[in-house]
C-alpha cells in the first residue's frame, strides 16, 4: 500500500486551515488536519519541504515505523510546528487503515467504551449577566457542561469572549497581533463572583469549567483555585504557563479544584513530571497538535496510571478533521473526561462534510469507513488564505504579559 501522492490544502472557508491529504497507488486517501493558529504557513512549509518528499513511496499501513522515521529521523525533536506536521501525516495514515479495514477508526483503536462522548460549550458575556443568559441557552441546547468567560470590568479586551453580542468569538482577528490589556488583580477580584452567580441561578448539577489562558504566577493560581472551590469546577483550565511543570506542585498543595492543562503542549515529556506527580487531572492537547493517535494514545495510556482523564482541546481554529478524528479517540479512550466544543460555522462545515452527530450535548461517532470527515477541494479553492494572527497581551504599565 504505496503512498503516491501527499499535499497540503490551504483554505479559509470562514477562517484558515491546513489538511494534509495522503493519497495510495490504490487510490485510498486519508486526510489530517495541520492547522496551526497564526503559524500555517510555518507547518505547510516544514510538511512540503521537509516530510511529504519522503514519504512517496512508503508503506501507509506503516503508521508507527512513520511516526518514529519523522520523530527520531528528523534529529530535530518535539516543538508545536514539528508535532502538528506529524500529527497531520500520523490522523492520515490512521483514516487510510480503517478505509483500508472498511471500519470506523474507534473499531481499529479497540472499539467503543461508550455510547456518546460529552461534550463542553463556551458561554460567554461581555458581564456575568450576559454570561448567565448565554448558560441559560445552552442548558437548554441540553449541555452538561458549560465553560464560563465573563468582561472584567476596567479590562477592555479579554480572551473567549466575543467582540459584539451574537458574534462567534475568533482569537486571531486581526493581520498582525491586536494588543490587549491586563490586570491580574481586576481578574481575580471578579471572576469568584461569576461562578457564585451561576451556581445560585443553575444549582449544582452543570459541570462548570474555566480558562484561564496561563495568566497567572503559581501562587495566584493557587489563590483562585481555592477561592472558587465551593463552586465545585470540573475544571480550572491552563492556570499557569506550563513550561516549568513543578509550578503544578504548588497549586495542588493548595487547592482541591481539578486542573487541567496541555493545549500548547506536544509531547509526553510536556507532561512527565506532572502527570507522575498526579499534579493535574486532565489532559488537553488535541491529536492534531501532539503528533496525531500513535502519540496522544501514548500520553492517554500513561495519564490513565494516575487517575488522570482525557480533555481535548476543541477550538475552531482546529479543523472538524481533528475534530472527528477527536470523537473516534473519545469513543473509545477508557480515561475520557470530556470534549470541547466549539462550533464551526457553515461555510466550514460546507468544505469539510462529516459523519459524527451532536445531539443533547453529547457527540456519537459515525459509523463510516476512516474517521469519518472529508474535505471538498474544488470549494476549499475558493477560499484562499489570509493572514491572521493571534493578540499579545500586556499588563496596564505596558509589560508583555502571556495571552
Ligand atoms: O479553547 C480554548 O480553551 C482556548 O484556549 C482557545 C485558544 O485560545 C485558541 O485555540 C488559540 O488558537
Ligand atoms: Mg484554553
């Protein structure tokens, strides 16, 4: 089973990504999805220059012999640019098998553990009113979950929350970054007061999750995790930037809120120390980003020694290929928590037709050969790329700060 042919397809129906589609002399293709927010171009160029040449002429039913000759074979090791070419090549090789076997890909993974994969919504307000409205309606959708994001009054400009009312909320909108403002104090004096206005309107029973998008020191972390402790989260998310993994240790000995973390991170070893420590609670990386199903099995595997659970990340800005490819891993992972969920728009939808249902807050997976998304080629022409960029974030006196 040669692989013949493999190219990138760059598009914005609605907003960029890359697939990666991976062609066999039998004329069985698979595709993956190589979208990189604000660095496209970076994983198209690392895919055509250095990884698709090498691949003509290869087994495809060779799916780890790959990972491990563009893994190891590379020298170069690790690195979101690095990782997000392999995980494209890693979900098209995997989507090839299970055409190849005439299977659903969770039936290759080892079959389904559950019936339906729950997923999380964003709700979110300019003010903690409009956040309440926003739950409202997505309880009503039949969500369990809900992650919470509210204005912070005195901060013009805050991440997961969309500019106007009614508007889906994208990060990277403008050609060159926007620059936002922040205030830890202002964040941590009001965001407490978000959750006790949820859990006084919806009870108990909503899981509620928060982002905090790595803005805070260990010890604010900590401070925040305890202060909404009796709002019981399901979630706090990425509360600190993670590069140094013990500034875990010291938000777990202080907190009992659950913590999850990983949706910049590409590999185990991004993991090692706080997954052995049991330091976190769940997972985040997405297959597209940490080197495709061979490798996030890996990590999944090794979390579930520690009690730890799936969370994958689920923005827009990943392409419904990483999407699907997420519900057949969800359906069958034993240590599922949850799956984020982002809606894409219509027009993204209309490129990329798909065969996973939503229903009740809850995806079920489909039931076709692979994983179950394709990608309409001709009508993704019509739609070049643009240049756009995610925001720098800066404190009021002007510091760069993490956004
Ligand atoms: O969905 C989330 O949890 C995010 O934090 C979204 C990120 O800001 C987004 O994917 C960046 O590209
Ligand atoms: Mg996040």
């Amino acid at each position: 089973m040669k692989i013949e042919q493999a190219y990138t397809i760059v598009c914005a129906p609605g907003r960029n990504f890359v697939t990666l589609k991976i062609v066999t002399e039998d004329g069985v293709y698979g595709i993956g999805d190589a979208t990189l927010n604000g660095r496209e171009m970076a994983v198209v160029a690392y895919l055509e220059e250095h990884v698709l040449p090498a691949l003509i002429g290869r087994d495809a039913s060779c799916i780890e012999d790959i990972w491990q000759y563009l893994y190891r074979g590379a020298y170069w090791r690790r690195g979101p640019v690095t990782m997000a070419a392999i995980g494209a090549v890693d979900v098209a090789l995997w989507d090839i098998k299970a055409k190849v076997a005439n299977m659903p890909l969770y039936q290759l993974l080892g079959g389904r553990s559950r019936e339906r994969v729950m997923t999380y919504a964003h709700c979110t307000g300019k003010d903690i009113d409009g956040c309440l409205q926003e739950v409202e309606r997505h309880v009503a959708q039949g969500y369990r979950a809900v992650r919470v994001q509210a204005g912070i009054p005195g901060i013009p400009t805050i991440y997961g929350v969309a500019k106007r009312e009614g508007e889906r909320y994208e990060p990277a909108d403008s050609e060159l970054p926007a620059e936002h403002v922040w205030s830890t104090e202002k964040y941590l004096n009001h965001v407490p007061q978000l959750f006790a206005a949820v859990r006084e309107q919806f009870g108990h029973d909503l899981h509620l999750l928060h982002d905090v998008h790595h803005r805070l020191t260990p010890i604010e972390a900590a401070r925040l995790g305890k202060a909404v402790e009796p709002y019981h989260l399901f979630w706090l998310e990425d509360c600190v930037p993670a590069e140094n993994q013990e500034s875990l240790r010291l938000i777990r000995e202080h907190t009992t809120t659950p913590l999850a973390i990983g949706e910049v991170f590409n590999s185990i070893h991004d993991y090692r120390e706080m997954i052995q420590n049991q330091w976190i609670d769940y997972i985040r990386t997405p297959l597209s980003h940490g080197g495709g199903i061979t490798h996030m099995r890996r990590v999944a595997d090794f979390a579930a020694l520690y009690h730890i659970r799936t969370g994958f990340h689920g923005p827009t800005d990943l392409s419904p290929v990483c999407l699907g490819a997420a519900i057949h891993f969800d359906s069958w992972v034993p240590n599922f928590g949850i799956q984020e969920y982002m809606p894409h728009d219509d027009l993204t939808l209309q490129v990329f037709s798909h065969d996973f249902r939503f229903e009740d807050g809850h995806f079920i997976v489909g039931e076709a050969p692979g994983h179950g998304v394709d990608i309409d080629e001709s009508l993704a022409a019509q739609y070049p790329w643009k240049r756009a960029s995610l925001p720098v974030n800066r404190l009021e006196d002007g510091t760069l700060w993490h956004w």
